[in-house]
C-alpha cells in the first residue's frame, strides 16, 4: 500500500510541476521519499525534487537531491545535469564541469551538453586568470594612483583596494615582491594627503604578523622617516603613522600573537636592535621642535604602551632600564614645559599627562630599590641644574618638572620636594612679577600641600604672598589656586561655595498640582532664580573649569584627615558630578587630576557622598583612556564603587554609566576583568541584561561581551544547570543593531574558547541556526562579522556539527559573501566568510576550484 500511495504522490508533484506549484510538488515528492524503499523510485523522486529546488533557487538543496539520485545510478544524466546547474549557480565551477563533462560523455551528440561544457571551461579559465592576476592588478592599482590625470573615484577605490590587499597575506606578499615597497615609498613622495594615507595603512596590514616582512619594510622606509611622517600636524596622518609603527613593533617583539609558519619560522630574526633604534627614535622626538603636539603625543602613547612589561611576573625589564639611562632626562623635559613661555615645545592639552603617566610606569616597572634609587638621582639631578639665579625660566622649568612628576609616581615626588631649594623656590616664585611664574608655583604648590609637614611649611612662608596674589591678579586661573589653605572652615566655605555656584545640591521633584493647591491656599512658593536656570549653570561651570577650578578640589581632597571633614567630601563629590555633566569636559577634568582626586571620595565619607563620587568616576571611566584617567594602580581602586553603584535602589542613568564604565575597564586587561569579576559584579551584570529598558540591556551586554575573556567567567558559562548561554544566543535575535553587537561579540568569544560551548549553543534553543544566519546576513558589518566568526567557531569545532551547517542554507551564505569583491569596509567579514569555507574544504564537504 505505502508503495503504491508513493507512485501517487509521484505522480501528484509531477501534475503540480507542470502547473509550476513548485513548492506544492517538492511537499508531495517529500512525503512520497518516506513511503517508498524502491531504488528507481528514490532515483526519480530524488532528481524530480531536485529540479524543483532549480526553479526556487534552492540550489543546496538542489544539489543535494541530485548527488542522492546519483548515488543510486550513477549514470542518472538527468540527475548529473541538474546538479551542474545547481553546482553552477552556487559557483562550484570546478565540480560542475565535471558533471557535464559525464553527461556530453554518455550523450556526446547532446547540443545542450556541448554548449555548457564550452560556457563553463570559458567561466573556469576567466576565474583562474583573475585568482593569478594579483601581480597585474597591484601593478594596475599603483599605475592609477601615480598618474596625475587619473580621476577621483579611480583613486579613492584603487586606494581602498590597495589597502585591503595588504591586509590579507596573499596579497601582502604579492605586494611585497612585485616591488610594491618601492611604489609605495612613491606614494609617500607625492605629498598628496590621501595617497600618504594609502600608502602608511598599505604598509601597516603588511607589517602585521609577519617578523621579516616587517624588518625589511622597516628598513625600505627608514626609521627617522616614519617619525618625521608622525610629527606633522595632520592628526589622521600621525594615527596612521602611529599605528604603522605599533604594527612593526608588535611584530618585531612577537606581540602580534599570530602563528609564523614555513620560511617565517625557520628565519631567525635579531630584532633586538631594531626595536633599539625605534624607541630611541622616539625618546628624540619628545625633544624636538620640529615636532608638533599631536606627534608629540603619539611617540609618548607608543613608548606608554611597548616599553614597560605588561606583566610584572616576567623578569625582564631592559626595556625599562634603557629608557631610564637614554630618555628619562627627554620625558622629564616634556613634564616641565610651560605653555606660556616662548622656549615651549609644541604641546596639546594631554602630552604634559601623557608624560607623567610614563614617569609613573616606568617608575613602577623598577625591580629593586637600586633601580630606583638612580631612577631618582636622574631626576635630582635634572631639577637641581635646572636652578639657575640668572634665570627665572629654567627654575619655573625645574618647579614645573617637580609638579609633574607629583602627578606621577607620587612617592618619588615627595622624596623630591626635600631637596634644598625645591619648596623655597616654589614660594619665591609666587612673588614673580609674571603671572606664568604665579600658575606654575601655585599649581605646585597645591600638589605638595598633601602632607600636612608641607602645608604647614606653606602656611609659614606662603600664605602672605598667596594673598597678595589673590588680591592682585586678574587671571582667575592663579585666583582660584591661591584658595588653597589648612584651615577646615576655609575648606567647607569653599566646597559650599562652589556647590551653589554648580547649583549641585539635592532639588526635590516639584509636582505641579502640589504647587497649584499652595497657591489656592496663598501659600508662599518658591520660585527657581534666574540665574539657577541651565543655561547660567552651564556658563559658571565652563568659566571654572577654565580658571582651573580642579586641580584646587583636587588639593583640597588631599589634605590631611583632620582638616577634610565627612561633609566637605560629600560637597566636593557634588561639584565633581556637576562638573562631569559634559562629556567634552571630562577630558580637562582628567588632565588636571581629577579622576584620581574622585577615587578616595568614592571610598571615605557619607552614603550620599560616595554615591556622587562614584557616579563621577563612572562618568569618566565610560569615555576616558583609563591608563590616563587613573595611572598605575589605582585604575584598580575605581572598580569597587562602581560595583557598588549597580544597585536597583539607585536611578537608571547611574546604572547605566556604571555599565559603561566597567565595559571600558574590562576591556583594557584580564587583570581588571579579574578585579570586576571578584567584586562580585557578574550577577549584577546578568540581572541588567534580562532588563526591558534599551539602554540598560545593551550596556550590559557590552559590559558581558568584555567579561566573556575572562576565564573564570568562561567557567560560568560552562557550568551546567543555568541558561547564561542561551540568553546570550537569544540576544543575538533582538531586533537593537547594539544588542545584537555586543551579544554576537560575547558569542563569538565563548565559542572559540571552548569547543564544549559550540555543542552547547546548538542545545540551548531550536532557533539557533536561524539566529546564527540571520548575524551572517546582517546589514550592519560589525555583526556580520561576529556572525561570520562564530560560524568559523562551530565549523572547527566538530566535524558532525559542520556537516550539519554545510547542509543548511548557511554554505550558501557563506559562499555569497566568500565571493564578493575586495572592498576595504568589507575585508574582514569577506575573509572569515572564506576561512570558513576553507574549513568546509578541509573536512572534504565541499571541493576547491581547480
């Protein structure tokens, strides 16, 4: 009976091809395969389904069904004929022509046949001669960009296409023996801004992960050439070149992480010496006047970055050393720069910082107290020749040196204001006729005030002339430094002072009907002054923080305990919160201290006072460089008060940018992952990522896809009994771009780490294929992308699970974007697509071109 039931349905899905129901006849040709166990019928239904997967353009499917047709009788033409279409269409060129080349072989008199033969070894070469054309096509892209005549859009693309070659190794290579440094040195020679561009980010991706690429570009280009490309005063050319340099570095010192195989392995490469001559190179840049602020910048970013050890547990600390004995006097000269003499460097707002962070942390990558001990002598002695009575300008350098280097390592700047002379100096100084003098010695002044022996030695020998300065001056930068004192009402005056002008104190909820009902009544109501309204706020906020109104707090929270009472902590946390409203001033509050100056205020004093002061610190830490923000260890410090501001009784906006907050620490080391995940925050985390308010949800995803790195936290993931994973996976679907982002990131995280993972995500919910090709076919790249990688992920990991993927429609997916055209934007996503079906061909799914 099942039998017969099978040639009627047969027969019902040929009547519905006929009427091009496709969809109705693949339904019965399907029901008719369960029913039936006779071979010819399999064959037939099997290649009937098949041409119904040619007229959808369902051609894995297609494909399928053929090759199970074929299985059965090999020398089914009409089977090996489909499956050349659906193979054609699916750009598997190589096997199509194989499939046709046995059709015209049983049916050699087939026109039809013939004719596809011809087309598809037409289509094989065409496709050969572009894959081995690479040389032509770099040779053709720099005939473009070096011709004059050549038009706008020619150049812009032959540029991005450029770039994108030298990012992929092939390409790279290719590139790189066809006299493409050569070239690209010509670009540089044009003086052309957007070629420059080119040709540094061309140079960069050929840098990367490849030691004797590197090497030889390094010395193609020159050293003294790079850093004079870095020092212009084009802030997008000095990142490239920056990055460039970051690229060679990382790959000269084995920090690009990336496996060197055949030839790169077996070279052995002495790269000692050239990572020598790059960070004395950049140590030489710190001094120049040839060189701008931005440049300035990025030479101390750079040596911030490669020259202390990353982790304290490696014993070698050369690099240290060598910058100690050949740069530290340079770094020191950058510390003591005044903006308002004319002898100044050219600086930005952030180099002076940038060069007391590095003080900071090479001074913390000493081992032993000898090291540190000449550490200090370099610097005594640098202040102390500085001091010269014939010149006023080389003691406001050494004072200015002295007050950055209390910015730093703030031990050694104690043991330096001992030295004879330094406290004396600053106290002559604030009685300079010249009021760049006055800035400076106040402003050193409010640093060493800390200590209680200082202000009291302040006290004795300054306060008189601090008066006269105040009284004097018209520059409010000096007047609102000469505030500092010892005295705890003077203090609490201040603090109280500056509340009111931020209007910073608590103002309760004002609801209308309440004010309406008083007024009936003839109540008194108080009504808002005018000049507590926004736009007056705003001014008087922007007016002190231009006359320096932080580096003041800042002092004042250093005073000694006896004189900072619990509730003049709790106004300065007002001011400080009021203070970081703005995004764009979050940048002048750090780099006049105030990130570090917020930290004991979140930690000591009233509930209320560190609530403020940890919001504060959330609101810098979501948007600054937290190795500037908050130097050496105290970033440590940071996370405890914004763990405990992700609280429910607390209000949305402080959660939130607690979220932020933690998400831009977690994302800079393992080390403050570690922290944040000891604090206990995870749980929290978890809870905000279940939230049905937007924000909040997407913070704490973000937050989640940073935590994900951390291997206790992958522990978690792996523990059985909860659904961590499948929330993870089911925020993959949510219709938000910044959900989806950030969850495909967590994803893609946990999967490479752990093959138990990839199994488990297909475990977790039913929708997972769906979810996983909706993030391949993303429109946003960033998705897509992390989409891509986790499709890579689930492929290595087992080779039943690929197979399952390889015959979803996610092999046709990948095969679309694998075979799209080079397009910087799109680099990345098309090369993971590719690895992705290279996996495919290693596991024997699918076969190469030939």
């Amino acid at each position: 009976m099942a039998e017969v039931e099978a040639v009627q349905l047969k027969e019902e899905g040929n009547q519905h091809f006929q009427r091009q129901d496709y969809k109705a006849a693949t339904k019965s040709y399907s029901q008719a395969l369960k029913l039936t166990k006779d071979k010819t019928l399999l064959a037939t239904l099997y290649r009937n389904r098949a041409a119904c997967g040619l007229k959808t353009e369902s051609y894995v499917q297609a494909a399928s069904d053929a090759s199970r047709a074929i299985d059965i009788n090999s020398s089914d033409i009409k089977a090996l004929y489909r499956r050349c279409q659906a193979l054609e269409h699916l750009g598997k060129l190589d096997q199509a022509f194989k499939d046709v080349q046995r059709c015209a072989t049983l049916e050699p008199r087939n026109q039809n046949f013939q004719e596809t033969l011809r087309r598809l070894n037409t289509s094989i070469q065409e496709k050969l001669r572009v894959q081995f054309s690479t040389d032509s096509r770099v040779q053709k892209m720099f005939e473009i960009l070096l011709d004059e005549n050549s038009d706008a859009d020619k150049l812009e693309k032959a540029a991005n296409n450029l770039i994108v070659l030298g990012r992929e190794e092939s390409g790279a290579e290719k590139i790189f023996q066809g006299n493409g440094v050569a070239l690209l040195l010509q670009l540089l020679d044009t003086k052309k801004l957007e070629l420059m561009l080119a040709a540094v980010r061309t140079l960069s991706g050929m840098c990367s992960g490849h030691r004797a690429r590197a090497m030889a570009i390094l010395h193609a280009v020159r050293i003294d050439r790079i850093c004079s490309l870095m020092s212009g005063e084009n802030e997008e050319m000095s990142l490239a070149v920056c990055n460039l340099l970051q690229a060679v570095i990382d790959s000269l010192s084995g920090e690009d992480k990336r496996e060197h195989r055949g030839k790169e392995e077996a070279l052995v490469l002495d790269t000692k010496k050239d990572l020598k001559q790059i960070t004395s190179h950049l140590l030489d840049m710190l001094v120049s006047k040839k060189v701008s602020g931005q440049g300035r910048d990025q030479a101390l970013n750079l040596l911030n970055k490669n020259v202390p050890r990353k982790d304290l547990a490696i014993h070698d600390n050369s690099r240290t050393i060598y910058v100690v004995d050949n740069g530290l006097r340079k770094i020191l000269k950058v510390v003591g720069q005044v903006p308002d003499l004319p002898s100044c460097l050219p600086l930005t707002d952030n180099t002076r910082m940038l060069a007391s962070v590095l003080i900071n942390k090479l001074y913390d990558d000493l081992r032993c107290d000898p090291e540190r001990d000449h550490f200090r002598k370099i610097c005594e002695e640098y202040i102390t020749g500085k001091f010269d009575p014939q010149d006023m300008d080389k003691n406001v350098n050494a004072i200015q040196t002295v007050s950055g280097i209390l910015q730093g390592p703030f031990d050694l700047g104690n043991q330096l204001l001992g030295l004879k002379g330094v406290m004396e100096m600053m106290v002559a100084l604030c009685g300079s006729e010249r009021e760049a003098d006055q800035l400076v010695a106040v402003e050193a002044l409010i640093h060493a005030s800390t200590k209680l022996s200082r202000a009291t030695f302040i006290i004795t020998n300054g306060v008189s002339l601090l008066k006269q300065i105040y009284k004097t001056t018209k520059n409010e930068k000096i007047k609102i430094r000469t505030l500092v004192s010892s005295d705890k009402t003077i203090l609490y005056s201040v603090a109280t002072t500056l509340v009111n002008c931020t209007n910073s104190y608590d103002v309760k909820e004002v609801i209308p009907e309440l004010v309406q009902l008083a007024k009936f009544s003839k109540q008194h109501v108080p009504e808002e002054h005018p000049k507590d309204k926004k736009d007056f706020v705003d001014m008087r906020v922007k007016r002190l923080l231009k006359a320096g109104v932080i580096s003041t707090m800042a002092c004042m929270v250093k005073a000694d305990s006896a004189i900072l009472t619990d509730q003049t902590k709790e106004l300065l946390a007002r001011v400080f919160l009021a203070l970081c409203d703005n995004p764009k001033d979050r940048g002048t509050i750090v780099a006049q201290g105030g990130g570090k100056a917020l930290i004991p205020l979140a930690l000591e004093g009233t509930d209320v006072g560190k609530v403020k002061a940890a919001h504060a610190l959330a609101k810098i830490a979501a948007v600054s460089n937290p190795d500037i923000a908050f130097p050496g260890e105290r970033v440590y410090e940071v996370v405890r008060p914004l763990v405990k501001l992700l609280d429910t009784q607390r209000d949305g906006i402080q959660n939130y940018e607690a979220l932020l907050g933690l998400t831009n620490l977690s994302g800079r080391s393992d080390k403050l992952r570690q922290k944040i995940f000891k604090e206990r925050a995870l749980p929290d985390i978890e809870n905000y990522m279940f939230e049905n308010h937007d924000q909040l949800r997407q913070a704490a995803t973000e937050c989640m896809c940073n935590m994900v790195v951390n291997k206790e936290v992958q522990e978690r993931f792996l523990a059985d009994g909860n659904d961590r994973l499948k929330l993870v996976v089911l925020l993959c679907g949510e219709d938000d771009d910044k959900v989806q982002n950030a969850a495909a990131g967590a994803l893609a995280m946990l999967t490479a780490a752990h093959k138990k993972l990839c199994l488990k995500m297909t475990q977790v919910t039913s929708q997972w294929l769906e979810i996983l090709q909706r993030l391949c076919l993303h429109d946003r790249l960033s998705v897509q992308h992390r989409g891509l990688v986790i499709a890579y992920n689930l492929l290595a990991a087992d080779a039943e699970l690929a197979k399952k993927l390889v015959e979803s429609e996610l092999l046709e997916i990948l095969t679309v974007v694998g075979k799209q055209e080079p397009d910087e934007k799109k680099a990345e996503v098309i090369q993971t697509a590719r690895e992705c079906l290279i996996k495919c061909m290693d596991y024997g799914f699918i076969k190469p071109v030939s």
